[in-house]
C-alpha cells in the first residue's frame, strides 16, 4: 500500500487514548493501531494490526504487516500499550506485557527506520512527597506498587535498548475526560452519591492529593512531540499533569454539596490495620458484593503528589489547558442525568440505593 503521508504507529489504538490519538492523527497522517483489540473508527485511512505484546512471534508478526503495507520508515511509534488491574490479579502480566512486551516492540522497531519512539509511563513513578513540595522530572524514583513498579523497569528497558531510536518517556497522571471515565474518580462520585460507610472514613492524610489530567491535555501534548519530534533531543522525559493537585478532602467537599447540598461532608480518620481489615473482610465475605477498595490500597492513602510542568513549557510550549477542580461539577451533573446508565458506562454495580432513586427520579 503505497501513502504519501508519514506512518505513525500507536500500540494500544483501542484505548481511549489511543482513539483520541489516531482521531487527531488522520487527517496528516498514516495512523497504524496496534491492539488484540480492533479500533472501532470506520474512517478508511486508519489501519489495524492484531498483536499480542506477550508474544514474540506476534510482534514480530505485526512489523512484518507494517512494512509489508507501508515500507520501512516510521515517524514515530507512540507506545501506550501496558498492563493495569486494580484487582491485584494476574500480576504476571506487568513483566510479559508492559516490561517484556516494550523490549519486544523496541527489538522490532530498530529493524525500521524510526525518528521517535514515545513511551507513556506514569507520574507515580516518582517518590510521593509532602504537602507543598512541588517535584519534577528529576525528582526521585521509586514505584510503590505493582504498576509504577512495572513502569520503572519499563523506562530502564527503553534507555537500555532503544539503540539510535530519539525516545520520549511521558510520565502521565490519571486521565479523565468531561464524562469522567477516570476509574477513582467514578469510585468516589458513587461512594458519595449513594452514603456509604467508606464515603465517610478515610485511612490516610485527607489534605494530601495528586493531580490529573485531561484525555485532550494529553493527546495535545503527543501531537506535539510528533510535530517538533526533528528538534527535541534524543533521549527525553517529561511529566504530563495538572499543576493543581487537588486534595481529598477537596473532592470530599465539592461532591458532598454537589451531590447533596452539603456544604462540609462528614469525615473519620481510620487506622490503616482497620481499614485492611474491614476491606479484606468486604473482599472475602461470600454473596456479597466486591468492593473497589483493596487491602493493598489502604497504604496508599498518605501519598501526595504535586508536579511542576515548567520543562514542559519550556520545551514544548505546552501546558493543561483544563482542570479537574473546574470539571467536577460537569462530572457529577452528567451522573444526575441518568445514574443507571452513567454506573453501567464505568463499570460500577448498581446497587439498591442506586435503583431506588433512580425510580424516584423517574
């Protein structure tokens, strides 16, 4: 298949932000979307690949495609692709698919002629910080738990190999868009919505937080690495989040009166052997209900995380553009409008409080 237009390969293309990327892409570029999953984009300029990160022969496979369709050049290859459970299972999958599955893309693509190779990682890469230390991206490392931990050995793998390939290592926050679709922020929207007990206790320091960042910030700030990919420098990190790193208690605030008029939403300090306890006793508790919250998390309630985007303007020009702390209040009135469907679109149970007021709204 013979194009005019410089190809751009994305793994990870039925992700929401891989089909924001190839969207935005279309229009100037060949885009490539690499997914066990099919993109679900009708346009004819977009093509798909079928790979399984875990397997060599499947990457291997897929570039074989690639070249065969587009020839041996690439203008970049946006890396998304990467494993993510906050059921603490098939912890296997971080090294096959993020860690091994990054080599195996990386090995593939040095048989190409690539001009840059971006890899999204993940702020909580670095060490967490105190309330009012503002980090960056030389700050310390560490990844506390299963992903972060899996992205560190990721980032090391790509400086290892990426050979005469420029990389760009991204180091995103929790991504959520004007629907939410942000998996703890859904979470704490329902346990405040419907009053349940662990809308009230907390386990942690309620003035610590971190930041997010908006689906759109995000694929801005990628369209921007394509674009000026021939003056950036060969081997580059940047950080990609809100300077606002909003609080818990703030987001305990904002959608007690959002959702109930309150203006101060009741709260509790809990030890943490408690709230293991109680989480562990609510995960193992036959016939009922599994809870968002793992034993696991409760270690994680004292982080904080505030972020300066300074080498991001510097660089790219680049800076959100949006914020969360203004959104929350589009989040919650796009649950009110249809709560039955907003739980069935992130996935969330509904439970009897749910259906009842649901009915009453009706």
């Amino acid at each position: 298949m013979v194009t005019d237009k410089q190809v751009i390969v994305v793994t990870g293309s039925s992700g929401r932000v891989g089909t924001r990327i190839l969207e935005r892409l279309v229009d100037e570029y060949q885009p490539v979307g690499l997914d066990f999953v099919g993109i679900t984009q009708k346009d004819p300029n977009l093509e798909f690949v079928y790979v399984d990160l875990s397997s060599d022969k499947s990457v291997e496979c897929a570039f074989n495609r690639i070249r065969h369709l587009y020839g041996n050049k690439i203008s970049s290859i946006i890396h998304l692709a990467a494993f993510y459970s906050f059921s603490g299972e098939h912890l296997e999958l971080y090294d096959a698919i993020t860690v091994e599955g990054t080599r195996r893309v990386l090995r593939e693509a040095k048989k190409f002629e690539v001009e840059q190779f971006i890899f999204t990682s993940t702020m909580l890469v670095h060490e967490p910080s105190e309330r009012g230390v503002i980090q960056n991206e030389d700050s310390p490392i560490r990844g506390k738990w299963h992903y972060p931990a899996s992205k560190v050995r990721t980032e090391k793998v790509i400086r290892e190999e990426h050979g005469d390939i420029p990389y760009v290592i991204v180091r995103i926050a929790g991504c959520y868009d004007d629907e939410c679709n942000c998996i703890p922020i859904s979470q704490h929207i329902s346990r405040i919505y419907e009053k349940q007990l662990a809308s009230i206790v907390y386990p942690g320091d309620s003035s610590h937080g971190v930041p997010y960042t908006h689906f759109d910030d995000l694929t801005d700030m990628v369209m921007l690495l394509i674009h000026k990919r021939r003056e950036l420098q060969k081997e580059l990190v940047f950080l990609c989040c809100e300077e606002d790193s909003i609080t818990y208690r703030e987001l305990q605030t904002e959608f007690g009166q959002l959702l109930h008029g309150k203006e101060k939403w009741a709260m509790m300090w809990v030890p943490k052997f408690f709230a293991k306890f109680g989480a562990w006793v609510q995960n193992h508790t036959p016939f009922m209900q599994k809870p968002f919250i793992k034993p696991w998390m409760v270690d994680l309630a004292d982080d904080n995380y505030e972020f300066t985007m300074e080498k991001s303007r510097k660089v790219l020009d680049w800076s959100p553009k949006r914020s969360l702390r203004k959104t929350l209040p589009i989040l919650v009135e796009d649950m009110q409008k249809d709560p039955i469907a907003w739980y069935k679109r992130h996935n969330i149970p509904k439970s009897h409080y749910v259906k009842k007021h649901s009915k009453e709204k009706k």
